[in-house]
C-alpha cells in the first residue's frame, strides 16, 4: 500500500515500482513518462497524471515523483492537488500504465496496465480531513432495534 501526506505546501513524493521489467517501451526513453491512475473508492473519480521526475530505474524497481500542492495542480508535470470535494482523503485505486504518448493522460491510449494497487491518502496535522463533533445527545429509546424488509 502507498501511503501519501497532502500538505499544505508543495511537497515532492516518490513511489517506488518494483516490476519494472513488465514494461513494453524503452526504459531509457524518459520523454514518454509512465502513465499513473489514482481512482478514489469514494468519489469514483479518477485523476491520472505523468510523473514530474524520473522514472529512474535501477536493477530492481522504478522510482516515480510527483508534488502534492495546495494550489495550481497539473498533472502533465506531476503537480497533484488532493484532499478536495473529488480527491477526498481516503483510499484509492491505483494503476500505473506503460504509456507509449508524450503527455498522454487517458488510460484508453496507454499500452497496458502494469501495476494495481492501493493508496491511502491523509492529511498533514495542519491540514485536517474533517472536523469532527462528539455526539452527545442520546436518543430516548435507546434499546429498539428496527429491521426493515
């Protein structure tokens, strides 16, 4: 599982991708960037971006980087804007795709998925999810159960 921090500044990340050799295009062409998905489990909206550096390979895995950012997101360069109304914090699905299109951000023109997994994003302390409120009252008939068909 990826676990990633929206801060309330622009703030690099790297995710780590260890089955690199299932990529189809030449890992020395880093013009044409892999292609990742972050889909939310709540919103089920997607938002798919290009890495801002790299990937760098290495024998075993590639690195990927982007930025969370509080304001001025593109995800052509890997500037991610979450924790919002469509990119709550929460979990997400994520795919990364063998792109084979310089600045291609549509899944349909990738060549094929090559990693699935899960993300949870969370909020630096300063930049809280959700307010919450203990509740306090307690209703009156507190023993019913009501079960509907």
């Amino acid at each position: 599982m990826i676990e990633i921090i929206q801060t309330t500044s622009d703030t690099p990340v790297g995710v780590g991708y260890s089955y690199w050799e299932t990529v189809e295009n030449d890992i020395t062409n880093t013009a044409i960037k892999p292609l990742i998905c972050f889909k939310s489990q709540a919103t089920k909206k997607e938002l798919c971006w290009l890495t801002t550096f790299g990937p760098f390979y290495t024998e075993r895995y590639m690195l990927l980087f982007f930025y969370t950012v509080a304001s001025n997101p593109n995800p052509l360069i890997g500037y991610l804007q979450m924790g919002t109304t469509d990119y709550p914090y929460g979990f997400y699905d994520v795919t990364i795709y063998d792109n084979n299109i310089s600045g291609n951000l549509n899944p349909a023109n990738a060549i094929k998925p090559v990693w699935f997994g899960v993300m949870n994003l969370i909020p630096e302390t300063t930049n809280p999810a959700v307010q919450y409120t203990d509740y306090s009252v307690n209703d009156s008939d507190t023993e019913s159960v009501y079960i509907t068909f």
